[in-house]
C-alpha cells in the first residue's frame, strides 16, 4: 500500500488552505498514493479563535474535501473544526475518498505545555476505524498519540495502519518526542504509524503564541519501529509503500497484542480469586 503524508503549513483562512488539499491531494494520487493524511488543523492553523471558522461535516468545506478527494480517485483524511452546541467547536478529522465518508473527534485534549485546548474544544469519545482498500486504517489527532491504550484499542478494532494528524507545538526536545511517540505507539499496537504535522512556522509565529503551530517531521513508522519515511521542518509530499502483508509475521513474532491478552486474563482471574 501506498501512502503519503501532506505537511503543509495552513493559514487562517479555510478557503486558501483547501487550494492546499486539492494541490497536495492531486500530488499524492499523481504518485500513486491510496491514502493522504493532512495535518491536524488543515482548516485553519491553532493561535486564532477556531468558532468563526468551524463548519458542520456537511458544510461547504467539508464537502469541497470530498470532491477533491472524489477527482483524485483517493482517500483523504484532513483536519478540520466543527461547531459545538455549547459554543466551543470540535477538533475533528474527516475521511473521504471511495466507499470512505467518516469522521473522528478528537478524544484527548493538549491542555499541557501551557495551552488549554479544553477551552474552546469539546472531547470527542468514539475510535475509529475506515477500510482503505481492504487495509484497516485508525484515525487519531496530535495528542492523542500520547496514550497508548487508544492505539491498542484501534488494534484491537482491526487497525492496521494508524493516522495522526498533528499540529504539534515546538519547543526543546519537541521533535524528538513526536518522533519518539510515533515509533512507540506503532511497537505498542504492531500497526504501521503515518504521522502528519505542520510544518515549522518560523521562530517568530512559534514564539508568539502558546498555540501548536507545528514543527514538522512528519514520518512513517513499521509496526517494529523503524522510520520508513521522514520529512525535514519544511513543507513537503512525503510517499512511502508500506507492506501490510508482513504484519502477520510480525504480530506472532511481536505477540504484545497477544500477550497483552493473556495477561489480563491472569489478572482477572487473580482479582476473583
């Protein structure tokens, strides 16, 4: 399976940065990518107030995604926002493309590194799990990727490759975590990880805002943990093949999924004893 990861830097305009989409998505399909994953944010980058901007999976923004993703002939899996009944909007992801048209809200919220996402966002409560030509493909959102129980539950759900859409905050030894957790979270799950981010700012939009502007790196991680593919702080089409069928073979000789299991039943039966 081919795969692509757009790392773009988006603006705040939501109609400028689907010129983005359909430019990158066109690339990607051009290169004989099945699946595209955009940024977390890739309606409008974090650090502006996001309820102006947010529009329901129905909208015309959401449906221009579709269409492009209709054109292309692929998946696409972009971040956008949508709005809340309280006022706050959700951090959402949709995934269009053929026989695809699902969404997923964000679970856990960047309330760390001094920015309170939980202010203007609600949490979303639900995994999710798409078929991308017959491959089980998890979804999840920048933060999340510090929870493994998430990436074992998408496992569990039949997840063979998971996303995550990131518009992670820089900082030191910010880099080197994100790619940290995604080489840790594909050994956690034995999937393949396909980690999208925003691209590096600048140092002055980085420093002016508490907000997650993005440091790039995005990268492709094998469910043993190796980087099969990597970008630099800059935007960039990164494409790499995954090979879905070495994941039997790698989930006997690897069995956390397996041994996992096995010991949770010993402790269940323990506590009733």
């Amino acid at each position: 399976m081919r795969i692509a990861l757009a790392q773009i830097l988006a603006g705040t305009d939501p109609v400028a940065n689907l010129t983005l989409v359909d430019d990158y998505t066109r690339r990607a399909a051009e290169a004989g990518a099945r699946l595209v994953v955009f940024p977390e944010g890739t309606m409008s980058r974090f650090g502006v107030p996001l309820a102006p901007v947010a529009e329901p999976l129905d909208g015309p923004w959401a449906d221009a995604v579709r269409d492009i993703a209709r054109h292309a002939g692929i998946t696409v899996v972009a971040g956008m926002f949508t709005p809340s009944p309280d006022g706050r909007v959700t951090n959402t992801l949709l995934a269009t493309g053929p026989d695809v048209d699902a969404h997923y809200d964000k679970i856990h919220l960047y309330d760390a590194f001094g920015f309170a996402e939980s202010d203007g966002v609600v949490p979303g409560r639900q995994p999710v799990v798409i078929t991308v030509d017959g491959v089980g493909v998890g979804l999840t959102l920048c933060y999340d990727i510090r929870f493994p129980n998430l990436y074992l539950e998408l496992a569990d759900r039949g997840a063979q490759v998971i996303t995550v859409s990131a518009s992670w905050g820089a900082g030191p030894g910010k880099l080197e975590q994100w790619t940290l957790l995604a080489r840790a979270r594909a050994l956690d799950s034995t999937c393949f990880v396909a980690a999208a981010g925003q691209g590096y700012p600048g140092d002055e939009l980085a420093r002016a805002t508490k907000a997650p502007a993005g440091v790039g790196g995005s990268l492709v991680a094998s469910p043993l943990g190796e980087v099969l593919a990597s970008a630099g702080p800059d935007p960039e089409l990164v494409v790499a093949d995954i090979d879905i069928d070495c994941l039997p073979s790698v989930r006997e000789t690897l069995g956390v999924l397996r041994n996992r299991s096995e010991f949770a039943q010993i402790d269940r039966a323990e506590s009733r004893g």
